[in-house]
C-alpha cells in the first residue's frame, strides 16, 4: 500500500479455499487501478483460515502489487472476515467483492465521481450473473440512474416491510453487499456490520442498515459487478446450517428491534405475512434435507415430523393454494409431500435434487 498517500477506496474481499480465483479478480482491480486516475484505490485481500495456501497467495500477490494488502485470521465466517477488512480499510469509500466475482472499472469510477458530487452514503448500481461459458443474465436491475432523500429512502424500506410487489415499490433495495460502494465513516458512525444469524442472510442485513440511516442515495443503472456462478466456489455449494430454523427466528427478532421498529402503527397484510411464513418453512425443510447435513436420515425425517406437529407450521403449508417463495416444480412437490406427511420420501427427494444440482449450472 502506497504509505502516506490518502485512499479513495477500498475493496475488501475475504478469502476461503480460494486461490484459484485470485488471478481474475486481479484483472478487473488492476483495471480499476489503472483506469482511477488521481483516486487512490487498495484492495484488502483477507484469508478465513483456510485450509489450503489461500493465505500465501494473498501475500504473494501483496509482495507483487503495491495497492494489495494481505490478512490472514482464524476461521470465523465471511461476516467475520467483512468486518475485519471494514476495521483495517482506510478508503474514503469501500466496496465488498467475493473471491470469483469481477468488477467493471468503468462503473465503479463513474459511481465514485457520482457519490463525490452528491455527497450521499451510497451509490448503488445493477449487477450480472456470469457464467462459466462467458454469458450472463440480469441479476440485479437498477432503471435509471436517480438520487434519493431521506424521506424517499424511508418509503422504500417501508415498502420492503408491508412486502409490496416490486411493481409498486419506490425502488428496490438490493440483497447484496457488493451492488454497490459506501462511505466508510457513514458506515462508521452508524454502527453499520455484519451480523451472522443465518449465514446466507449477511448481505440483506447490511443493506438493510444502509438503508435504515441513509440521507441520501445515488443509483446508476449501468451493470457495475459481475457475480461469477461458479459452483466448485464454497459460495455456491449446498450447505447445511445447524439449528436453521431458532436462527431465522433470531433473525426475524432483529429485524423488528433494529429495522421495523420505525414504522410503528404499518403492518404487512395478513396473506403477505403467510406468504413470507411459507417462504421461511420451505426454506427450512431444504436446508434440513440439504446433503451437507451428516445427520442420519431417521433423525432428519424425526425432525421434520416434530416440526410440522406444529400446527402452525403445518396449516401455513396445508392452506396454501399454491406454494409460495419458488418457481417450478420442486416447491409443488414439496408442499404435496409436506401436506400427505410423506416425509421420507420428501426428504430422499430433495437428497436426490441436491446430489443432480451438483452436475449443472446455477440458472434459477
């Protein structure tokens, strides 16, 4: 890192098992670097214990490059390892990147000049899956390029709240930590970080607190992140999270006292609150049939049977019409299964989807 020399932004990627994606990465920050100009940019390559020599990649490529800093820090999740590059990055700005994903130079100068010019907490911009054939597909897709106030930031995440159809909201508000860069001391003195209840829910609760206390926000609509699906990365992989379901509801708990809470007196409507209901428990069933689970398959099916002896859980499944938070034929198979109780079947189904979605390209 150039000693001395005032940072503009900082990229922070952690790094797990992930050697072989580094030289590509790099190709779109050296981009980025020599495209910037005056702006000073440093990329903060963090290593989460991993297993293999990810670690004395990142340090070679530190040794190599002058804006390339190296970390290496005990396992603790991707969450963990975010807040450890927010505690040591010294940029203006940041921006968050995965160890297989690339960045578009030319966007991510253009969202720093607009977020100079506007003075505002954020600039977000669209994003694109990347496949391993070179095509992509539309991901995250901003309009047109706007800025928002606070008031127009509260509606939006008032809107998200009362769970409105995207059609009807202000704008939406994106699930994923790198759709855009942030300024570090409005990050700072809000307290903004990584919470780690549910490990896929990381990203949507650092947007949403972005959200929560932002005076202003600029968006582009130019595609500025490229999300690699690549499925030997560890982010792409069928993982099993222990005790899924006390996790979530500890999620759905902090999102009422940190989020929520500001919108005293609105309340969703009851079919959008089932639906939401219906979302968590296919998603639970999934993730307990997931094949990372080690559990045996009469504990899994156990635990499925005592879930749904719960009433509750069981009606918001059984009154459905159809099966809400999916598309395709593997929700309609679930939820017929979870209505007939089948569920070893239901679980040795969803082992089977599990095993073959190994063998094909992420495109859902």
């Amino acid at each position: 890192m150039e000693n001395g020399i005032k940072t503009d932004l900082s990229i922070i990627v952690p790094v797990y098992r992930g050697k072989e994606y580094l030289n590509n990465l790099m190709a779109s920050v050296h981009a980025l670097k020599n495209q910037a100009g005056d702006s000073r940019i440093e990329l903060l390559l963090i290593d989460d214990g991993s297993p293999d020599d990810s670690a004395s990649e990142c340090q070679r490529l530190a040794d190599t490059y002058s804006f390339v800093c190296a970390y290496e820090k005990e396992n603790g999740g991707i969450a963990d390892t975010r807040n450890f590059g927010l505690r040591h990055a010294r940029g203006k700005y940041v921006c968050f990147m995965d160890q297989d994903d690339a960045i578009v130079p030319e966007v991510c100068i253009k969202a720093i000049k607009k977020i100079k010019k506007e003075n505002a907490d954020c600039c977000l911009w669209s994003s694109n899956h990347r496949f391993d054939d070179g095509t992509q597909r539309e991901n995250v897709r901003i309009s047109e390029e706007r800025v928002y106030d606070k008031k127009e930031i509260r509606q939006a995440l008032l809107d998200q709240y009362l769970q409105k159809d995207e059609k009807e909201k202000l704008f939406h508000i994106p699930g994923y930590v790198w759709s855009g860069i942030y300024r570090r001391n409005f990050l700072k003195k809000n307290e903004i970080c990584f919470f780690s209840f549910v490990d896929c829910e990381d990203d949507c609760i650092f947007m949403n607190q972005v959200i929560r206390h932002a005076e202003k926000i600029v968006q582009i609509p130019d595609v500025g992140y490229l999300w690699t699906c690549n499925l030997k990365s560890e982010s792409h992989r069928s993982r099993y999270i222990e005790n899924y379901w006390e996790k979530n509801q500890k999620l759905e708990h902090w999102f009422q006292c940190e989020i929520y809470d500001i919108f005293d007196g609105y309340k969703p409507s009851e079919i959008k609150v089932k639906k939401e209901k219906a979302i968590k428990i296919y998603n639970y069933v999934e993730n307990e049939c997931g094949i990372k689970n080690e559990a045996s398959a009469t504990e899994i099916v156990r635990r499925l049977k005592a879930f749904f002896d719960n009433s509750e859980y069981y009606q918001c499944i059984k009154n459905e019409e159809k099966p809400y938070g999916g598309t395709g034929m593997r929700r309609r198979i679930i939820h017929n299964l979870i209505q007939k109780r089948r569920y070893g079947i239901l679980f040795l189904f969803l082992r089977m989807y599990g095993l073959t979605v190994q063998r094909i390209k992420i495109r859902e």
